[in-house]
C-alpha cells in the first residue's frame, strides 16, 4: 500500500512538471512568435537602404552618429552604413554589383572617381532628384558642388570635403624672427622663410624649413591656384581629355619650388605616409607643411607649440586663384527599387541640412556642404576654440571659379597621381624637373589613350 501512494505522488510530481514544461514553451513560442512578428511588422513598415562609406575612425563614429540620428528622425527608411575598406577597395566592390539589385542605394566615392562613376552606367544622376523635388542647389557652398557638376548636372551628393592648407609652427617663427601672424604667400616668399627657419647642428640638419607629402593631390593643387590645367579638353569639361598639360609652365614652377629648397637643404622629404609628415611637424622637425584642412583639430591638439594655419602658396608670376576641393561624395545606384532611392534622397536631403553639417564639420574637421552651417552656435563655439578652422572656410570661399579649380576630369587619375609620386621622387633624387614633369606626363598621357581606346 506504502509502494501505491508513493507511485502516485511520484506520478503526480511528473504530471506537473509536463504541464509546467508545456506551458514554459508554449509562452516561449508565443513570445518568440510575437518578436518575429514585430520585426516582420518593422521590416515591412521601412524600407531599408544600405549605404556604403570609407569612413574610420573618428569619421565612422560621425557616419554612425548621423546615421542613427537620420534613423530616429523618422518612421519611414532606415539607413545602413557598411564600412568597406579605402577608397580604392570599396570601388572594387561597387564594381562588382554595380548596375544590380544587389547594389547598395548609396556609395561614397573619393573626388577623382567622379568621371568613371558618370561612365560606369551604374549611377543616377543627383540632379533628376534635384528637379523633381526643386531642391534649392543654391543653399550649398558653391565651391564644393563646383567639382561634382559636370555639364550642368549634379552627379552625385558632397559629403566629406577637404582642402590643402599650409601649417606651420608659430614658435619656430618667432626664435628665426619671423612674423607668425604674416607666413609666406608664394613660392618665393616660403623658400626665404624656409632658409631662416631650418636648423642644422654637426652637419646634420635638426629642422627642416618646409616639406610636402609625396602625393599627387598637392602638386594638383599648386597648379590649380595658378590658374593651370592639368589635361586638355578646359580639365575635360569640355570634351573628354586625351592628354596632360601638367608638365607646362604651371607645373614646372611648382618642381622647381620643390627642386630648389631640396638642393639648398631647407626641403625635408618625409615620403608619401601622412602619419610620417605629421609626426615630423609634431618632434618639431619641419616648421611648415602642407595638410589637409580636415586633420587641423588634430594637429593643433598634439602639438606641443602654437599652431598656425594659412592659405596654400602659389607663384610669384601668378595671381592666387584658390583651391580644388578634395574628399569624397555619394552616389546613388540605378539598379536599386525606386522606394529605396527615394529614401536614398531623403537621407542626402538631411544630410545638407546646417544642424547635420554643423555636427559633422566640427566632429571631422570636413567642410559643411551648407554654409549656414557655420552660423550654427556649436561652430561658432568651436572657432572660439580653434580660430585656425575659419582659415580653411575663408581660402575655400574665397576660390575663383574656373575650369583650374572646378578641377580635373579622368578616369585613370588615380594611376596618373602614381606617375606623379614616381616624378616627384625622381625630383628629390637629382632628376631635372622638366625631364621628371615630362615622364609623368607621358605615362599619364598612355593611361588615358588606354581608357578612351576601351570606352570607345
């Protein structure tokens, strides 16, 4: 009798532990049903663009910011922002699924991939959004959109724009007696500054006067502010490019600038690594630089002395005509669902807007693409902090519109850029500058005829 009463509380004990078990998951079930049911329901409700960028760093967390923002401002589209690598490897990517639906709604290419973005087939243009929506352009920096308008048609939407600038340690002005409120304004003027401020100890030299990074942005630049092309064809705007002109009068100026102060020792070649050149003005071992005008926070924060920045230096024989802008824009994908290029559009919309600008600009050091953005009260904020900032909007503001600063249109500028580094280093060798200006040409000259053979 005992053994009975225990089989049936044994039994009992089973039972309910069966309905306990059945009940725990039915619940779970019915959760996880529900869960599902509610991410289908957001999913459905918003469509989703995925946006592809080569942002890292502080640039990805401001990417990442303006991105949640966007997401959180409405109830219609989410953006996904996808790191992909450089510039170089992202646009390896994008060729791959360009044209598909696979594609992402948004692409961020650097400047000189406008023209083989435009020919890929794989775009549509910013302006048919533009005209449909009658977005007012004339609300943007007009120096900024300069680069990307191209036959009266915007391409694609400015984002992180930059510029060159000349940086240069106001400490080291004043122990070589120089004015650290007046630096040089030509080529002239920086080689004399230069002389006085490199320093030499034991047949070694302790500070260099000036340097440049071995780049072929930079070379673009001191021509442009001369008022000269870098291929035929007015930059090919006018038609496609078939040549360079870079080896001209323009550009000689700027290897003979370099070639002179590299022969009087005043010159310091830190090679082409921008870390290199930075950390050579931070040990105070250069007292002028060119730099791009995003990396000025920055700079000014690690450097143990008083940081000055003014506008690039251009010839004796030529007026100062300003700068090409730099950086990247986006780009959207003509293969995608018309729904997620409208939210797309949306995105690029907020994005121009002067509270997102203000953000970006002063969280980057990028230019804001709407100059209303300055006026906001955090920028204004933060030029009390580093008046050095309102240098680089003034040089940029101040650019004289023309084919030279709107820019040069190829499709194998970043090969030709190579053969620049390549003529600069032949330079710093002992190469004479027209001879190293006439192979970068020739060699920039066989990229083209390649291109426009394969185009046609």
């Amino acid at each position: 009798m005992r053994n009975y009463f225990k089989f049936i509380v044994l039994f009992s004990i089973l039972i309910g532990l069966f309905v306990l078990t059945a009940c725990s998951k039915t619940g779970s079930n019915e959760a996880e049903n529900n869960n599902e049911e509610e991410i289908s329901k957001g999913k459905g409700d918003k469509t989703e663009v995925v946006f592809w960028h080569a942002m890292s760093g502080v640039g990805q967390e401001a990417v990442d910011e303006i991105v949640n923002d966007f997401n959180q401002s409405q109830e219609k589209y989410v953006v996904k922002a996808e790191f992909q690598g450089t510039y170089e490897e992202l646009l390896t990517k994008f060729r791959s699924v360009g044209g598909t639906k696979d594609a992402p709604a948004i692409t961020q290419v650097f400047e000189v991939g406008t023209k083989y973005m435009i020919e890929s087939g794989f775009i549509e243009p910013m302006q048919s959004f533009i005209d449909k929506d009658n977005y007012d352009l004339s609300q943007l920096e007009k120096n900024i959109i300069n680069y990307y308008n191209v036959d009266g048609d915007l391409y694609s939407m400015p984002f992180n724009s930059s510029t060159p600038v000349l940086i240069y340690n106001k400490d080291a002005f004043k122990e070589a007696g120089l004015d650290p409120e007046n630096p040089p304004k030509t080529f002239n003027e920086v080689k004399a500054a230069a002389e006085k401020l490199t320093k030499k100890s034991g047949g070694s030299t302790e500070r260099y006067g000036f340097s440049m990074l071995t780049y072929g942005w930079f070379f673009e630049q001191l021509v442009a502010t001369q008022g000269g092309l870098y291929v035929n064809e007015e930059n090919g705007r006018k038609a496609t490019a078939t040549k360079a002109v870079f080896n001209g009068k323009e550009g000689l100026r700027v290897f003979e600038f370099l070639n002179d102060m590299n022969k009087a020792g005043t010159f310091g070649n830190f090679g082409a690594n921008w870390d290199d050149i930075r950390a050579a003005f931070q040990s105070q071992k250069v007292a002028m630089y060119m730099d791009s005008s995003a990396g000025i926070g920055a700079i000014i924060n690690d450097a143990p002395f008083e940081v000055g920045v003014a506008f690039i230096p251009y010839a004796d024989e030529a007026e100062r005509q300003g700068v090409i802008i730099g950086g990247a824009s986006l780009w959207m994908s003509n293969g995608i669902d018309e729904d997620k290029q409208k939210a797309a559009w949306e995105f690029m919309k907020y994005l121009t807007t002067p509270e997102v600008q203000a953000k970006w600009h002063i969280n980057t050091g990028y230019f804001a693409i709407n100059p209303a953005a300055y006026d906001e009260p955090v920028v204004q904020e933060r030029y009390k902090q580093y008046p050095q900032l309102k240098v680089t909007v003034e040089q940029l503001q101040s650019t004289t519109p023309s084919v030279a600063t709107q820019g040069a249109l190829i499709s194998v500028f970043p090969e030709s850029r190579q053969q620049v580094v390549t003529a600069l280093e032949n330079l710093y060798q002992g190469m004479d500058p027209q001879e190293a200006l006439d192979q970068a040409a020739e060699g920039t000259n066989r990229a083209i005829e390649i291109a426009n053979r394969t185009k046609k």
